[in-house]
C-alpha cells in the first residue's frame, strides 16, 4: 500500500508541476481533447472489422473519387445496364410488354394464352433433366393436385386464425413433421416461411433479440463459414449483425472448426454449419461446432435449406449420414426447405428450434398500435394460406415411403456422376459430396471454358468462384432414363477437346464471372450485381409519353393502357 500511495503521490507532484502556472481554460481544453483522441484511437484499433479491411476499402474508396476513374467505372456500369437490359429483352423475344393495366379485362381464355407464351420463354430444356438444381421435382399427377389445392385455399390468410382454423392447422402439421424427420424432443417447434432465405434470416433474428436480453450483448457476432448461405449476410444487414467469415480447408472444404473457436467471444450470438454447403455439396462437422456451441453456452444453427429434405430420409434409403440434427446436443435450430427436395411448390420453407424461448425472439409483437395488439411470427403479416395448404399437401401426397424412394433415385444419380466424373482426365471434384451437390474445378484449363461449352449443349450449370467451378445439384429430373449418361459423356467429351485446344478469352456471362472475380474492389462487382439485379425489373416503356403513344426500347413491342399495341 505504502509503494502506491507513493506512485500516487508521484504521479500528482508530475501532473500538478506541468500544468504550473497553465491558465485553465488550456487545461479543460488539454484534457477533452486528450479524452477525445484517446476514445477515437481505441474505436478505430479495436472496431469489430480489421483494420487491414478498413483502409482496404478506404484506399478504394477514394480511388474511386479521382475524376478519372470514376469517369472510368462510370462508363462501364452504362455499358453493363446496356447488356445486361439487352440479355434481358433478347430473352422476352418478340412478346409484347404490357407496361401499364388495360383498360378492360381480358377473358380468362386470353389470359391463359398470354400466360402460356410468357411460360413458354427461354430455352432451357429442364423437364428432360438440362438444369442444374431449380425444379426439383415434376410430375402432371402432382401439379394436378396442388393446382386443386391451391385454388381451393388461394384466398386464405394464417393471420385470421379464427376466420381460417384449418391453414393454421396444416402449417401446424408441417413444423410438428419436420421437427420428428429431425428428430426433435417434445419441446421441439418452429413456424413455416417463405423459403430458406426467410428461415436463415429468422433464426439471426431470434438469436440476436435473445443475446441481447438475456446475456446483455450490445455488438452482436455470428461465426459462420465462408461458404455458408449469403442470406445469413443479408440477415446481418438487415439486423446490424457483425458476421466473422471463417476459411474452409482447402481439400474437404469444410469449415476449420479450431478457427471457429479462436473466433468466439462475448458478442457471439451464433454458431453456423451447413449440411450441406451451397458451392460444393460438402458437409461441415456440425458434432464439433455443436459441441463448441454447448462449451460457450452458444447457439448452434444447422442450415439444411438445400439438402434437409435428403439428409432426414437417406438412413432408411440406404444411406450412411453424419450426425446433423436435434440428435446432436447443442443444434439448436435448423432450416430446411420444403421447396426444393421437399418437391412442394415454391414460396415454402421451415425454420425449427430445439426450445420455444428461441422462437419467442422471432416473433414480433405491438401492444400499443391503436388498430389492437398485433403479433407476427414471421417477416410478413398477411401470408398466402394457398402455398401452406400446397406444403402440406405435398408432405401428404408423398409420405414417407415416397421420399426415400425418391432420395434413393437422387443420391444413386448423384454417386454414379461423382464417380464417374472421378475418372475424367483434366477436372477434380471439390472435398467429397455428402448429398446431391457435385462440384467440378481444373487444374488444366479454366473450368469456366467447361460450363460454355456444356451451355452450347443445352446444360445449364452453376458458376463458383474463389477458385473458379461449376457445380451440378442433381434433382429428381436427372434420375430420368439416359440423363446422368449423357451428362458424364458431355464433360468427359469437353474435357478431352479443352486439354487438346486450348482455349481463348472467355465470352458472354462466364467472362463476367471471371472478370469480377479478378477485381480487387468488390464494392465494383457488388455494383454491377445491382445492375444485373435491376434488369430483371427493366421496363421498356418510355415513361415521359402518353397512354396512347406509349414507345419502347430495343425494338420491344410495349401495350399500353388502351389496349393498342405500339410498335418501334
């Protein structure tokens, strides 16, 4: 005590005889700015981002602001629109737009005629199996009934519980046979939403409101892998989440389970694995991240948007699976799309929790609005009883027999492709596939020559990148008879002309791909993305003319409100 008070004593005799003789408004303001600078510096080291990633972007950002370069950038977004808005009327053909509603009605006779023309567009053959991933399932007899099922519930809102009992019922049924293909205890439970984006963004949510009322976290942090779906970034967006990207290896491309402990702290509010990831098919060890998750009393997401509906079936198909879900103490939630390998129409997903006081912080509840309280269990208030009705119809219709035989027909197609792609001289698979996901690189040749030229054949396949890939998700519309076949034959017949003829720059959507992939500035591509993003909404009609002289852009018939169509 004694050799405190006397560096105390010290430390006052210092401060005292430099401020001597200081007027005291200099001292005040000494002292403020040195508090100042102190809190700004502290700030700017200890900001959640890194401060490599900070001046990274500060650099680019204000390289961006020389007159040059942004005159530059500038006229490449103009020439990107032009493109980009061009593929996308290319693609209507020569079908009118109709950029305003009609004066008068049409009869439904014409309306299923301009709706089977507007169905009828692009070239794609993905009935006969040409698709990667998209459609996962087709069949008239089904289509049929969900047709039948929809139109009898189209008009129908799980809002009104009491004015629609029966949809609140079904989508009950929905998260209750979910919750036991996952094997989830009695406390079990979850809500259905409108697809995995929706369900991976609810779960951020709850897990955000919980940390930050039961543990106090004030800046909270999600740890997920690199190839983790992009809605749980989206879902940090949305809620002001900082998201630690963790690396996968190299080989499995699985996530580094040592790098996702080294990443937890006290502002963790979540832990995310995939079963399996998007970009490879691969599976990260949800037992090990399930296990850290119970070690730090943190919770532990299992997204199973893409595979759920296999994974909960494969066992009794025949299959060995690794440990995913409820059976793993420590998963604490999942998400599982009852759209893709569940086969029900789309607009449908599940999110699913081990215990109810998760799913309590995805609701949202006003209990001071003058209309009453009102209480949400998920994003949208009002939500189509139509496609619950669809989901359940669907679960009905297949039962459990009917998806494992179907999960048996998907992963035998899947396993002939991997091992038949195996052999092929010039290309690799990435890590080892757990499901339906097949991803394909080369150290020969640029992997994005393959998939043009699988294109020129009708393929339609999946870009990665970071490093360059192309990825097949196979679907029940590649266990047809001669589909698998014809897709090994293709690549093995590409493969050997790439390694005989080396190729030149690559052209069209691939040379995008592996442009931006090559730009340091992502806020450049991201850019550009919006501008892809916005020629899906790209209207050809001049806006500045009248009802009755309405023009339109790059040769594109438009309709305007009379009726009348305009030709330029």
């Amino acid at each position: 005590m004694d050799n405190v008070a006397l560096g105390v004593g010290t430390l006052k005799k210092s401060i005292n005889g430099h401020f001597a003789g200081q007027e005291p408004w200099r001292i005040v303001t000494v002292t403020a700015t040195s508090v100042l600078a102190s809190v700004w510096l502290w700030n700017f080291v200890f900001q959640q981002e890194s401060i490599y990633n900070r001046v990274k972007k500060f650099v680019f950002r204000m390289g961006k602001k020389i007159p040059l370069v942004r005159e530059k950038i500038d006229e490449e977004m103009v020439k990107a629109t032009a493109a980009f808005e061009k593929d996308v009327t290319d693609r209507w053909g020569s079908l009118p737009f109709v950029g305003e509603l009609r004066q008068r009605g049409m009869t439904p006779d014409d309306v299923m005629k301009e709706l089977e023309s507007n169905l009828e567009l692009g070239h794609y053959d993905w009935k006969n199996g040409f698709v990667s991933g998209a459609v996962y399932y087709h069949s008239e007899e089904l289509i049929d009934l969900l047709t039948k099922v929809y139109g009898m519930a189209s008009y129908t809102n799980p809002l009104h519980s009491d004015v629609f009992p029966g949809v609140n019922k079904m989508e009950a049924e929905v998260v209750s046979i979910a919750n036991r293909l996952f094997h989830g205890s009695s406390t079990a439970c979850g809500t259905m939403t409108t697809g995995g984006s929706e369900s991976i963004i609810m779960a951020c949510k709850a897990y955000r409101d919980y940390a930050m009322d039961v543990r106090g976290v004030t800046t909270p942090e999600m740890i997920l892998p690199r190839t983790a779906h992009p809605a749980f970034d989206k879902a940090a967006e949305y809620f002001n989440i900082f998201v630690r990207h963790i690396d996968v290896d190299p080989l499995t491309t699985c996530v580094l389970v040592k790098q996702v402990k080294k990443a937890i702290n006290s502002q963790t509010i979540m832990i995310v694995g995939s079963v399996p990831n998007y970009p490879y098919g691969t599976m990260d060890d949800i037992e090990a991240l399930a296990a850290l998750g119970r070690k730090y009393d943190i919770p532990v997401h299992a997204d199973c948007c893409l595979g759920g509906f296999l994974t909960a079936f494969m066992e009794k198909a025949g299959y060995s699976m690794p440990p995913f879900d409820f059976s793993v103490p420590g998963v604490t939630s999942i998400s599982a799309d009852t759209h893709k390998y569940g086969f029900a129409p789309k607009g449908s997903s599940v999110v699913l929790y081990s215990h109810p006081k998760y799913r309590h912080y995805q609701y949202t509840v006003t209990t001071d609005w003058p209309g009453g309280v009102y209480g949400s269990p998920t994003v949208n208030g009002s939500r189509a009883g139509g496609i619950i009705a669809a989901c359940w119809a669907t679960l009905m219709y297949f039962g459990m027999d009917g998806y494992v035989d179907a999960t048996r027909k998907i992963i035998e197609t899947a396993q002939f492709i991997e091992k038949r792609l195996q052999k092929i001289k010039g290309i690799f698979i990435f890590g080892k596939p757990v499901t339906s996901v097949i991803a394909i690189g080369s150290d020969d040749f640029h992997v994005y020559h393959l998939s043009e030229h699988l294109n020129k054949r009708g393929w339609n396949l999946n870009p990665l990148q970071f490093p360059p890939g192309i990825h097949l998700c196979v679907t029940h519309m590649h266990t047809r008879e001669g589909v698998k076949e014809k897709f090994v034959s293709d690549v093995e017949e590409i493969a050997d002309f790439l390694l005989k003829n080396p190729q030149e720059d690559l052209k069209g959507k691939m040379a995008i791909y592996g442009t931006s992939a090559a730009i340091a500035d992502r806020s450049i591509v991201g850019e550009v993305t919006k501008r892809f993003i916005d020629s899906m909404y790209y209207s050809p009609m001049d806006t500045n003319t009248s009802h009755t002289d309405t023009k339109a852009a790059n040769g594109i018939k438009t309709i305007a409100g009379n009726g009348h169509i305009n030709n330029s």
